[in-house]
C-alpha cells in the first residue's frame, strides 16, 4: 500500500482520554496510539490501525541523534554548535535559529542541522546505521531521480515506519540493544527534550509533522500527519510510546504539536493498562 492512500476514517472521540482539553483546529481521520513497558517489552496499550508506514519526518531526528553522538559528530547536549549558511536553504522559521547545538536541534526540530549532520556522515554510514537499526523500511534512496536521499529520504520521501516499529525501535533503545556505543545512549537521553504530562509523568520524546502524498506524488497539505514517540517515567514504571495522526483537512496546528499534547494529557490512561 503506498503511504499517501485514504485509509477509511474512524471515530477518533473514543481514541482520546475522556478530559483531554487541547484546543486545536486539527481535525483526526485517524490516529494509533502504541505504548509498552520499557522493562519487560510487553504492549500495554495499543489503539487505532498501527502498522501502516508513514513518512516519520522529524521524529526521524531521535535515531539521528543517536548516529551522531556514537560516530562523534555530536559531542554533547551543547557541542558542536554550528551556524546557518544561505546554502542550507532553511525555511522562514529556522532563519531565525543562526546558531543551533544538539539541544535547540531537537527542541525547535531544525532540519538543515540533520541534514548538515547526515552530509558530515555521508551516504555509506548514514545507510548502514538505518539498517543497523531496522528503522521501518530501511529506505534511504530519497526522492525517485533526484539522489537526494543523505538529505531528504525521512523528509515524506523514501523511508517509511509503522506506529508498531517505532516501538520496537524505543524498546531496543532503551533495553541497550542497537550497535552503539553506551556514550551514543546516554548523550542521546540529555538531548531529547522533556515535557510535563499529566498526573505527573515525566515525558521525553520527539515530534514530526509533515503531510501525506496525493496519487500523483505531490504533498497534499489536506492530509497533515504528526507524530510524538519517545518514552515517559512516573516512580519506579517507564513505558515508551508512539501517537501518530493523520488529519482530514488543512490545519494552522501542527501533526506533531498535535499528536504531542494530546498524548501528554492521555499518558495516565495509557499508563494505566498494566
């Protein structure tokens, strides 16, 4: 199935928690929330159609900070710092961002700092930590024709994650299983940013926005998409998480400011099958 498909919509008010007061003007076709004790592994919760793959957009930046901090291109929460170039193209937005460390990099989600990341790793290593990694469909050819792949390829392009694999990403990560080094772990934890969820959750994770592709290839901005995906502490109980949604027109919110609060406000019910 290619990602840019109509799935068939579904009644979402029964998908978020009873209470959840986010004011948004984005409207859900469809969402999937996946959670799972970071311990043991065993799926907790798991609502909505989750093994499709979509185009994981900045979420994407979580396994980059981590190839970066093991091959030593990220030294720290705040080293390198790196300023914008007029050649990296950045949007509106991120040219306000001249100089950008790991930390802004995650928080504000700047993309030509990826891509300067990826540039500085190069084809050959980029493409083999993916596959290290068993990150979804592993495809990093980028754009059809155009080579853009070391820059663009998790950009609504070639590579492509299930809700249900950005799980079994998060639990390989935090159970110590992927081909890094402990340094690449423990950098890439200080890094990610933190948010305060409800009933006092401590929450860490990443969010992605982007939009879905027409039949013709082109991006249609009536299907915004969004994802949060990361792991959330309460006492002595860690889970990791992924909430990813697809809208049903155009919104001024974000998919992955969207999907972020949303699941802050829902972490306790999540939290609670156990």
């Amino acid at each position: 199935m290619k990602i840019w498909m109509t799935a068939t919509a579904f009644a979402v008010t029964a998908f978020l928690s009873a209470g959840s007061a986010f004011a948004s003007d984005f409207e859900l076709e469809r969402a999937c929330t996946v959670a799972a004790d970071a311990s043991t592994g065993r799926v907790i919760y798991r609502k909505g159609d989750c093994d499709q793959r979509f185009s994981p957009v900045s979420s994407f930046k979580f396994p980059l900070a981590i190839m970066g901090f093991d091959s030593g291109l990220l030294k720290s929460p705040h080293d390198p710092v790196w300023t914008l170039r007029p050649e990296y193209n950045a949007s509106a937005r991120e040219q306000a961002f001249k100089t950008v460390d790991p930390t802004i990099w995650e928080k504000d989600s700047i993309v030509w700092f990826s891509q300067q990341l990826t540039r500085k790793m190069g084809q050959e290593k980029f493409a083999d930590y993916v596959a290290k990694f068993k990150y979804g469909n592993m495809d990093v050819s980028g754009d059809q024709g155009k080579g853009n792949g070391l820059t663009h390829a998790w950009l609504m392009s070639s590579l492509t994650i299930s809700p249900d694999e950005q799980i079994d990403f998060l639990l390989r990560f935090k159970g110590r299983k992927l081909p890094v080094s402990e340094q690449a772990y423990t950098l890439t934890e200080a890094t990610i940013a933190t948010f305060q969820g409800k009933d006092g959750w401590e929450v860490h994770g990443k969010t992605g926005s982007g939009s879905l592709r027409d039949t013709e290839g082109g991006i249609n901005q009536r299907k915004p998409q969004g994802w949060f995906v990361g792991w959330a502490r309460k006492g002595d109980r860690e889970i990791v998480f992924a909430r990813h949604v697809i809208g049903k027109k155009k919104s001024d919110t974000s998919g992955g400011l969207q999907a972020r609060d949303t699941l802050l406000m829902d972490i306790p019910v999540i939290a609670a099958n156990h």
